[in-house]
C-alpha cells in the first residue's frame, strides 16, 4: 500500500514538472522570437550581406533596422522582412529574409535565414530558392514600383509558387516601406506632409438588414468579375503568351469568375449577408478586434482551388493592405451554402473567412483581395498572373473615434436609414433572437431530454425488456449523432470547459454562452445530470462523437470483428491519460487560451461532427484513425483519450444519488456484469466506477434477467427445490389434463 502511494505521488510530480517545463519552453520560444534581427545579425557576416560595409550598428527605430556603414559613412540599412510585413506561408509561421537596402533604394543583398515551409523542406533545393531571392539584388522598388497585377520580377520555382510568392512579396513591400520609414524613398513626402484624415471606427450600433442590390450600391460588396478574354490579355501583357493559348484557358462560359467580398464583421453588412444565426455564431467567435470576410463566387474558376485541401492553405486569395498581408488557413475558413441577403443570387461557392489571430485587418482603410490564376503547360512550367479587387469600408457604415453619433438619416446615407427605428421600441437582445428562430430545435431537443430522463426514471422497467431497451438506446444514439451532431452542430468540447473558466477569470457574461441555445441546453442539462447520474448521461446517451464510436463499434461486431478484451489493470492505467491530457489542457488555457484551443485538436470531435470529415488530410486521419481504434475496443477514446470525459468524471463521486442496482455476491463470487462492462466500468469487486461509468444500464439489464444473471438463476433455483413433493402429482395430472393424448378416441 505505501509502495503504491510512493508511486503515486512521483507520477504526479512528474507531472507537475513536465507541466512546468512546457510553460518555461513556451515562455522561452516568446523571448526568442522578440530578439530574432540582433541574433541574425550576428551569425551572418555584413560583408556577404551587405557588399562594401564593415560594420553595423545596433538594430533600433521601427521598423527594426540596423544602420550599415563602410568606413565613417552610412551606406544602408540592414532589416528583417517579417519586422516589416506580415508574411505567411504554408506553415503559418514566418519566412525570415535578411535585406540589405542601399541609400538608393536598391536591394543590395538579401538571404534567408529561417522558415518552416513544409514545401521547401521537402523536395525544392535550398539552391533554387537562394537563387531565386539572389533575382531581387539589383533592383530598386522606390524609382520602379510594382504595379498591381503584374507578375513579381523574378520567375517562380515551379512547386513551391506560394512559398516563394509570399517571399517575393515580403521582399518588395517591406523595402518600400524600409525606404519610407528611414527617408529613403523621398516621393514619399508631400503624401506625408497632407493632414491626416479624421480617425474613424466602425458603428457598432447599426445592424439593420439590407437587401443584396442595397448593399452593392452603397459599396459594402465589392464585385470583380473577369472573362477568359481578360484573363488571357493579361497573360500575354505579362509576356506569358504561351499560357494565354493554353488549352486549359478554353471554356464554354463566358464568365470566367464572378468574385464578390465584403467585411461581415462589420453587424450591419454580416447580418445582411450571413443571417441571423449565422451573424451571432461569428459574433461569439469573433475575438475583440478581429475581423471577417465573406467571399463569393460564380464562374469557371474557383477562387478556392484545392490546394487547402492537401495543404491547409488557400493560396489563390490573398488579403493585402498597406505593407501587411496574409493567406487564410482551413481552421479560417467555414463553407457557406448561400448569402442570406434577399435577391442575392445562387452562387458555386461561398466562404467565410476569419482574420488568423498573427495578421491583422484595420476595418475602416482600404484593402484589397488579390486574386492569383495560375496555368500549368508542363511539369515543370507554370504561369501565373494576379487581379485586385479593391475594398474600402463606406463612411456609412463608420463613425468618428471620439464616440460622436453616426450621421443622421438621409437619403445619401441607405444604412443611417435602415438603422432608424422608433425610440420606444427596442430591439430585443442579440440572444433572444437566436432563441427565437431556434425555438423549433429547442423544442426537439427538451422533449428527447425528457425522454432521456423519463428512461433514467423507470430504468427497473425498462431494463426487465432487454429488446426494448435496446432498441430505445440505439434510436437514441442514431438521434444524437445525426441530429444532436450532424444537423444542430451541438457537439461539447472541452474548449467550452477551458473558455467558461477563462470567463470565470476575466468578463463573465451570461450573453456569451446563451449565443447557441442547443449548446447552451446541452450543458445545463449535463450540469444537473452529474448530480443524479454522474457523466453517464452526457457520455453515454448524448455525445455525437461517443454514439458514433457506439453505432461503429456494433456493425463492426454484427460483420465479426474480433473484440480486443484488456486487462483490468492495464485498463486502469491507460484510463489515467485522459486525466492528464485535461490537466495539461487546462493548464495552457491558464497560460495561453489560443494555445489550449489549438492543443484541444487532440478531440476529433470538430472533424468528425461539425465538419463532418470535410477538412486537411491529418485530421481525417487521426479521427478515422481513433474510430478505427473504437472497432476493436468500444469507445476507446470515451475510455483513454478524451478530455472532455475527464472533466465531467472528476466530480463524479459528489453525485447524490446511486440508481444502479447490485446484488451482494455481485464481485464476489458473480463477474458476468465485470465481463460484459461494454466500457470496462465495473471492478472484479463488483463496485461500479462512478468516473468510468457511462449509465448504458447494460448492466441492469442482466440485474433483472432471470436467463442470465447467476444470482437469479440459483434463486429460482432453491425456489424449485424448496416446492413440497405433494404438489408434483397435482401437478401431473393437470398437466395430462391439458394435454390429452390426441390419438386416444373418445370412450362411446
């Protein structure tokens, strides 16, 4: 026993010391990245960077840029690219380029010194890639600047176009603003000198809904809309004339993308556009500050492409504004079927677009959506071009910084207008809405509640009809995975644990939470359920994720798959990892709730339910890789892996109430409920692991079966054998009486 406890209590400082060294590497990567141009600096020689200078001074200004001299003269400036601009590549990390920016404006030496490009590790030369940042030494953005549209000025490595157009991109834009910011580029200053504009932020209080063609002639949708015609025009303006007679270019359509975008983040123009529910599903995601996009489009060309699909970026789009830019990833992106705005036609796609949480978008200046069409002629040979659709906030939509009132109504202002509504009728709260138009699936989802309950209730009943109560669990189950998951998207995680104790620590808001009333219901319920009946009745009976190992698991025993039976002890220990898994998520929820949110991937559940395996590639392989798991071992994350569990188990020995019944020679000498457990719940010593415990009542169903519960089976037993002789030959002669001899006739 106390070598036991030894063993325990080293387990769980070994815990505490790995939890310990994780926020130390995670607080140490953050220092490291806030001193990465001084570090550079000092590993690469300034004469191979910068050719003639001797020495530089320390990095200083902002941007970051460290002074370059020859002799007692300046000659330059020495600068990191993603201090300038933010730059994102297909691993969402940034591409580190050191430039050496001459006094002239031109580039005088550039290296790169660090990335995480998947594409560039694996398969591109590190040669290519040096030879192609080596084309931009020589050139001299401030007297020649880039011209949007125009392809970049040095050819693209073919296989890695989106890797080394986002390097191309950084190099160009960070030197014109280096030269900005430290006067080399003197065009620059008259603009300067102009008086600012008054500063402007969006009106939060108008969120009045505008039809389709409202919106596009006040300017808050924004139209490109190219033909094959155009496109092939501006392949040979870019000297590309072999990829504007492609055949890949030949189309039936006459449209070749019809692209429309606008800012949904903004209440007036995402209500319009996305619906209500929509519109409060991405105000709750929303962080403060960031922003949204809704792209749209028709056409032969899709602005989506597939390369998100083998790589998790869209690389045909890209957000652009002022010296910054950025890509969307698959965990920004959510597929849309329509624009809810009345007369918004059909469209072949649509997609709503949220800021990554390392980029930026000031909503009230202007910014641009860069559109990349790219053909393939070989192997080895592809052309690309770009087309802008600009995009800029209209004032109708903004008001003054300083908190004046938006501008009155009138007829130049459409969305001052629609916002107008009497004073003395308020609008109800954003929540009351969504309940409103969700009343219909509250009202399904109480009634399968009640029924649940009534099921918990009457369970003695229900459990003494084995077929019954089968039949009722595997409806229930089918109920929970297609409608609780698949349709109401209602599925728990244990992000919502991590962000309800976060709320807890900073603004708690009832609003926040009652945003999504499925959710909202779901979570009351399991609350007052760990009261009576433990984690059992979120577990077992309503967790999409959890029925959808179960109904997996049955058809893979109804075609014979063999059932993998682990021991009671190594059952034990691997059950204690969902513990630590949660220990450790809760942990870096305390230290960073980006981080625990990104670590909670480890649930499969936003794959295989909410986005119903429509997602990159890993992630369908570790949630089809966890199912095919539970085919051998029924529910074998529910037992191992799941946080969400762990959280909902540890209070699990405070419920009040114990509804599942036992005999006293259950354990001792009877194991046919510890056999047949389906979760491995029940200890060899008859006692049921509250923490474990799922309530599928299976075991109550053999408590109440006189065929297969021992303990029954002797009891009738002895009751046979305690019944007096005297009453067998009654009972014979009944018997016979019953159950004439049918050959025998009848005595005349």
């Amino acid at each position: 026993m106390e070598g036991s406890t030894a063993a325990g209590l080293r387990f769980i400082r070994f815990i505490q010391a790995a939890f310990l060294a994780l926020l130390l590497c995670a607080s140490g990567a953050g220092i490291a990245q806030a001193q990465r141009l001084p570090d550079f600096l000092a590993a690469t020689p300034i004469g191979e960077l910068f050719p003639g200078a001797d020495r530089v001074d320390a990095p200083a200004g902002k941007p970051m840029a460290a002074k370059a001299y020859a002799g007692g003269r300046q000659v330059g400036v020495v600068y990191l690219t993603s201090d300038v601009v933010n730059t994102r590549g297909y691993s969402s990390k940034p591409i580190d380029v050191l430039v050496a920016l001459a006094n002239d404006g031109r580039i005088v030496g550039a290296k790169l010194v660090e990335h995480h490009e998947p594409i560039v590790l694996i398969g591109i030369p590190q040669a290519k890639v040096d030879r192609f940042i080596g084309g931009y030494v020589g050139l001299n953005f401030v007297e020649s600047p880039p011209r949007h549209g125009a392809p970049p000025p040095v050819d693209i490595i073919s296989g890695a176009t989106v890797t080394l157009m986002v390097i191309g991109d950084s190099i160009t834009r960070s030197a014109i603003a280096v030269a900005r910011a430290y006067g080399i580029d003197k065009t620059a200053a008259p603009a300067q000198q102009a008086a600012p504009a008054a500063a402007r932020v969006v009106d939060d209080t108008q969120d009045a809904v505008q039809s389709w063609q409202a919106l596009l002639d006040a300017g808050a949708v924004r139209n490109l809309r190219l033909s094959p015609a155009d496109v092939d025009k501006a392949f040979r303006d870019s000297g590309r004339g072999d990829a504007a007679a492609s055949a890949e270019a030949k189309s039936d359509d006459d449209t070749f993308i019809d692209l429309y975008a606008a800012l949904v983040s903004v209440p007036a123009i995402g209500r319009s556009l996305l619906g209500d529910t929509e519109w409060q599903r991405l105000k709750e995601r929303l962080k403060p500050g960031q922003q949204a996009v809704l792209v749209a489009g028709n056409g032969a060309y899709s602005f989506k492409g597939s390369g998100y699909v083998r790589g998790g970026i869209f690389d045909r789009v890209e957000v652009i504004q002022d010296e910054s830019s950025f890509r969307f990833r698959d965990r920004n992106h959510q597929r849309l079927a329509d624009v809810a705005a009345q007369g918004a036609p059909a469209f072949r796609e649509v997609a709503l677009f949220v800021v990554p949480d390392d980029a930026a978008l000031d909503p009230v200046a202007p910014w641009r959506l860069q559109l990349m069409v790219q053909r393939v002629l070989s192997v080895n040979d592809k052309a690309f071009v770009t087309f802008d659709l600009t995009y800029e906030l209209p004032r109708a939509y903004t008001r003054p910084a300083d908190g004046a009132q938006p501008p009155a109504a009138s007829a130049g202002n459409p969305a001052a207008a629609a916002q107008a509504a009497p004073a003395d009728d308020p609008a109800p709260a954003l929540w009351k809405q969504i309940w409103r138009g969700k009343a219909g699936q509250v009202a399904i989802l109480t009634v399968a509640l009640l029924v649940l309950v009534g099921i918990f209730f009457f369970q003695d009943q229900l459990t003494s009809r084995p077929l019954l109560h089968d039949r009722l669990r595997l409806a229930f189950l089918a109920f929970a995975l297609f409608w609780i998951g698949w349709y109401g998207q209602a599925q728990l995680s244990i992000v919502n644990v991590l962000t309800f104790f976060s709320a807890l620590r900073s603004d708690f808001r009832w609003e926040y939470f009652l945003m999504d009333p499925l959710v909202f219901i779901l979570w009351c319920a399991t609350a007052i359920s760990m009261v009576f009946w433990n984690r059992g009745a979120f577990c077992g009976w309503l967790c999409p994720f959890g029925a959808l190992q179960e109904l997996a698991n049955r058809a893979a025993r109804r075609l014979g798959v063999r059932q993998v039976k682990i021991g009671h002890g190594v059952n034990q220990r691997l059950s204690t990892l969902k513990y630590v898994i949660f220990l450790l998520l809760f942990g870096f929820s305390l230290y960073d709730l980006g981080l625990a949110e990104q670590l909670s991937e480890i649930e499969p559940f936003k794959t295989a339910i909410i986005l119903r395996f429509v997602r990159y590639w890993p992630f369908v392989a570790f949630a089809v890789a966890v199912l095919a798991a539970g085919l051998f071992v029924e529910r074998f994350f529910c037992r191992y892996l799941c946080p969400l569990g762990a959280a909902l188990a540890i209070p699990a020995r405070l419920r009040i109430f114990n509804w599942l019944r036992r005999y006293r020679d259950c354990g001792n000498p009877c194991q046919r409920c510890n056999l047949e457990c389906p979760v491995q719940a029940i200890d060899p010593t008859g006692e049921i692991n509250p923490n474990e415990c799922i309530q599928c009542l299976h075991c109550q169903m053999l408590y109440h079966h006189d065929q297969k519960c021992p303990h029954l089976i002797q009891k009738r037993a002895k009751r046979e054998r305690r019944r007096p002789p005297a009453e067998e030959p009654a009972e014979q002669v009944v018997v016979m009486h019953r159950a004439p001899n049918p050959n025998t006739q009848p005595e005349s």
